[in-house]
C-alpha cells in the first residue's frame, strides 16, 4: 500500500514538472521582452526540473541514486537563478532596457521626480 501511494505521488510529481517545463516553454515563446523570457526559463527550468528530479527521488532505488539527485537538485536551484541573473545583468550593462508597460511609460509632471530634473538638463545643455 506504501509504494503504491510512493509510486502514485512520484508519477504525479514527474508529470507536473513536465507539463510545468512544457507550459513554460510555450509561454516563453510568446513573450516579447529578453527579460521576460529570461525570467521564464529560470523559472521553468528551476520548477520543471526540480519536480521532476523530487519525482525520480522517490522512486531511486537504493541511497547511491538518491544522494546523487539530491546533488543534481541542489546545485539546479542555486545555479539557475544565478545564471539567469547575471545574464540579464549583462543584458543591462550592454544596453538592453526592458520594455516597460503603458502604466510605467506615462511621463511625470513637470517640475517632480528625476524624470523631470533630466529633461530640464538636457533642455539647458541643448539651449547653450
């Protein structure tokens, strides 16, 4: 009765990583923005995966296989995040800005905000 429920939440954990891995596949192919996707990936690549390896878990046969997808886990969630934030950092360091949203794009009244304080420097420096 105890390895059928082990077998059961296994398989269920495996196909969850998997569509999890799937889903975040198609969703990354239909973001626009580099960061967007970026984010997706590591996303998808640290859930997906580590479902799926917590699904093989508990069905490894002997503590050997254990102990080496408990490393293989381990080292996918401190890597991928890392991984993904130094590449948009130097996404960002090149050039790259993320596009922003019609909320975050409405200019801030005059005379308020960095915003403002930048564009009255450039309107001097382009007056002299």
């Amino acid at each position: 009765m105890l390895a059928t429920g082990l077998d059961v939440l296994s398989w269920l954990l495996i196909l969850a990583g998997a569509s999890f891995a799937v889903i975040g596949g198609i969703g990354m192919h239909s973001l626009r923005d580099f960061f967007a996707r970026t984010h997706a990936a590591s996303v998808t690549d640290t859930g997906g995966a580590g479902l799926i390896l917590i699904g093989l878990l508990l069905q490894s046969p002997d503590w050997m296989v254990a102990t080496k997808l408990v490393m293989i886990l381990l080292f996918l969630w401190f890597t991928s995040p890392t991984a993904a934030h130094i590449l948009a950092q130097a996404a960002l360091n090149d050039g790259l800005r993320p596009e922003l949203s019609t909320a975050e794009k409405t200019p801030v009244k005059s005379g308020t905000g960095k915003s403002s304080t930048k564009r009255r420097r450039k309107s001097a420096r382009a007056k002299r």
